[in-house]
C-alpha cells in the first residue's frame, strides 16, 4: 500500500488522528489521554497471557515462591510499584463476553467488532490494525506466540478479515504486509504438505526476500539477518512448556517464548525509529479451555519470564513502554481450601507432563488399560488415580470411535480435570471464557495516563497517543 493510501483510508495525517468517540474514549482516559504523555514512548511491547484469570497469575504468583523462592515478575512489578494497575472491561461488540478474534481487535483496531472477526464491522468496514498504522509511520513491528502466528491474538494486531478460522488466507496477508518478525506455530498454514490447497507459502516468503526459520537453530541463524524474519516452528502450536521442559528433543528443535522474545526485541531494537511489538503466551489459553493446571501454571510461568526479558529491556532502554494484560479470563481456575491444600499444591512442582500429555501424547491409545492409565498419571504428576477414578477415563476413552478419539473436543478433560482436584486441590470454573474484568499493567512513558479502569478498545488510541502521535 502506497503511504498516500494508508494516510487517506485510516485518516492518519501528520496534523493527528481523527478517530470516532467511541475509538476515542471518554471520562478519565480521555481526558488523560489528551493531556499526552510526560514523554514519549520510542518503543512498545505488549504482553499478552491469552485467557488468563486472575486465579492463574495468584497460583504462578503462589508457585514462582514456593519453588523459586522469589514472587513471579508481574506480581513483583505490582509489589514494588514498577507497574501502575488497572482493570479492563473486555466485552466484544455483540457478546459480555468476547473471544480472542474481538478482544485483540478492541486493541488493535480501536473498535468493537463481533465475536470471530478481525478489525472487521458489522457492515463490512474494515479498521486499520495498530502495527500497520506503526509500520507506516517508520516503526519495526512485529508479533511472539506460542500458538500458530495465523492464530487470532496475533493476527487482530495485523490484518483485517471476516473470519479468524481463515488461518490459510491470514499466513498470506502476512508475506505482503512485510513485518519485520513473526514467530510462532502453525505450519500446518504454511507448509505445502500440510496445507490443503497444497502451496508452499514458506516458498513464497523465501523468494520475497524473507529470512525463514523452522528450527531454533535456524533461528539462532537469523540472528544478525537484515531481512524480515518469518519463523514457524511447530505443526500447529507450540510444545507446552511442562512438556518441553522434559524432552530433550522438544528443547533442540523448538524455541522457547523466553528465546521468541529475546530474539524479537533484539532485531526490532535494531530499527532507529523504534518498534513495536505483540508477545503472546497463547498457550494459557489452550491449558484453560482444556482445565489442564499443569499445563497452564508452567506456561504463564514461561510467559511471567518473557515479562522479565521485556522489563530489563526497558529499564536499560528508558523508552520503552511495556504493557501486560490479557484479553479475557478463560475457566476461571483457583487454589482451594483443603487439609492438605498446601501439600497438594506443592507436588505440582515435580510434575513432569500436561493433561494434554495424558490424554494425547504418544502412547495413549484407545484400548489402554486401568492399571497402564493409572501408571501413566502418576508418571506425568506424582500422584495416583484410584481404581474407579482410573476406570471411568478409561471408559470414555475406550468408547471413542478410532476417528473421535483424535477429537480433543471428546477427550475427558473436564472430568479428567474434576478427578484431579482431591490430588492437586485446584478448581475449575468452566472450560470456557468469562467476562470477568481483566488485569493491565503498565510501566515506562506513557504508563502515568493509565487510570484505574479502562475498556479494551481504549488501548489502541493509548498506544498511539504514547508513541506522540497527535489523535484528535
């Protein structure tokens, strides 16, 4: 797009930017907002732990002390006073409650828009997402996850289309926007062998001069690359960190979000105009709906380090502002009361497998035994089903059809997750998302325009009023 064109069809303009009210916000934000930021913020980071409750930060909170020795960095940004907090209201336009396709959109186009579709209206408009509107303004962009790079969260912050399921048509929206860095998952969007119209859309990105990486040492390779930097490294997501953590093989081939983030700030920071970058822990999100603890403490613990790596950065850089949220709560889980809670808890430090481990991983089949079940659990989190507790998952999974029993959505992690509760003294809520209001923390120029409550779209104007341009 010619810069001309961006300027006229997103009414960007060097004298400032003319946005809706409802873009715009109203009573304490707008009034923050239009006072402007003490300085300006050369560079953003937005961190964002998809799904995430509030009991998931309390129990990684509650898990970094007890086996680290030390509170998690998000929690240490609030105790030491690093961070301002506030509450956000995560609606979408048509629902209380949203879904990763409209809460990121609330963000990255400035508007509500309905459940399932990218900074796309009701009528068909489409709002300009937030890293384009940068790119054009001189800025490095670029996104992290842990879950495919085409995935919603993402992609709000990128493209607009009707549908996030197009995730075939969102890989190849990316290779003509030219974003600097995109890592993530989902090969499955861009290998040739696993796409099912059969194009090689890896082969599209090499040839339009992109630097490719589907390997952490291919990655590592790219380090000093000039060129924008495509790297995709997993069919769809990535490994969970639970699981990662105890394959030798998982930890060679893919990288971390710790090394995603690393990598990221690094080449961005590059760009003397500064940069702007997404960092999802995606990967919460999957454990929530799936009521997997183990898989959803180990992750957001993998995302509160990416947060370190963001925060140490802009306290040597000065210019940099670093927001932390998520876009809705998601299962609602929490650490319950119990005569051996504390106990209980604890034994999740040892775990060595997510539930998603148990009941797909390799060796999981559907004519498995009680006893061959029990054993499995008690290797993946140190405790022991019992007979009839072991029988009933059994059951379920032996009554799958071959084709059903590859279907997680006829899995038994609800009740696999109700099961564990006497063994782990964790609860769960729901399996789906909530519409509680959300965490946002912020620390670096522009953070002092925080107030204490905020609705989800009043980000995107936030983000631009910090960089110093001029809305109106």
């Amino acid at each position: 797009m010619k810069r001309r064109d961006f300027f006229r069809n997103t009414s960007l303009a060097t004298v400032g930017l003319g946005l809706s009210p409802l873009a715009f916000g109203a009573g304490q934000t707008h009034e923050r907002l239009k006072k402007g930021p003490k300085k300006r913020a050369k560079n953003i980071i937005f961190m964002v732990s998809d799904g995430m409750s509030s009991g998931t930060l309390t129990m990684a909170d509650i898990m970094a002390q007890r086996q680290l020795g030390r509170s998690s960095f998000w929690v240490d940004a609030y105790r030491t006073g690093l961070a301002k907090r506030a509450m956000m209201d995560t609606a979408s336009a048509n629902s209380l409650i949203t879904d990763s396709a409209a809460g990121g959109s609330a963000w990255g186009g400035g508007v509500r828009v309905y459940n399932g579709r990218l900074n796309c209206g009701e009528n068909g408009e489409h709002y300009t997402p937030i890293l384009q509107k940068f790119k054009q303004l001189g800025k490095a962009v670029g996104c992290v996850t842990t879950v495919p790079i085409t995935h919603a969260t993402p992609a709000s912050f990128c493209v607009c289309n009707e549908s996030r399921k197009n995730q075939p048509e969102i890989a190849k929206q990316y290779l003509d926007l030219r974003f600097d860095v995109m890592l993530g998952g989902g090969k499955e969007y861009f290998d040739k062998g696993l796409r099912k119209d059969g194009e090689d859309v890896f082969g599209l990105f090499e040839q339009a001069q992109f630097g490719v990486a589907q390997s952490k040492s291919e990655l590592d390779s790219l380090k000093n690359d000039e060129r924008p930097v495509l790297g995709v490294f997993h069919t769809s997501a990535l490994p969970f960190t639970v699981d990662q953590n105890t394959d030798t093989s998982l930890q060679a081939q893919v990288p971390t979000i710790q090394e995603m983030t690393r990598f990221a700030i690094n080449k961005l920071a590059r760009n003397k105009d500064g940069f702007v970058l997404q960092i999802e822990g995606g990967r919460v999100d999957w454990a929530a709906h799936s009521n997997d603890t183990t898989g959803l403490i180990f992750d957001q613990l993998a995302f509160d380090e990416a947060v370190k790596i963001a925060l140490d950065f802009a306290e040597k850089d000065g210019e940099t502002l670093v927001i932390i949220t998520t876009d809705h709560g998601n299962g609602n889980p929490g650490l319950f009361y119990g005569k051996e809670s504390d106990v209980q808890f604890d034994n999740l430090q040892v775990a060595k497998h997510s539930n998603y481990w148990i009941l797909e991983g390799e060796g999981i089949e559907r004519n498995i035994t009680t006893s061959t079940l029990i054993e499995r659990v008690h290797y993946a989190q140190n405790y022991r089903l019992t007979d009839a507790e072991a029988k009933e998952l059994v059951d379920w999974i032996n009554a799958l059809s071959e084709e059903d029993i590859k279907n997680e959505y006829k899995l038994p992690y609800e009740r696999l997750a109700q099961l564990q509760k006497k063994y782990t003294a964790v609860g769960w809520g729901d399996m789906h998302h909530s519409a509680d209001f959300v965490e946002l923390a912020m620390t670096g120029p522009g953070s002092e325009m925080l107030t204490p409550f905020v609705k989800n779209y009043e980000l995107h104007n936030f983000m631009l009023v910090a960089a110093g341009v001029e809305v109106k």
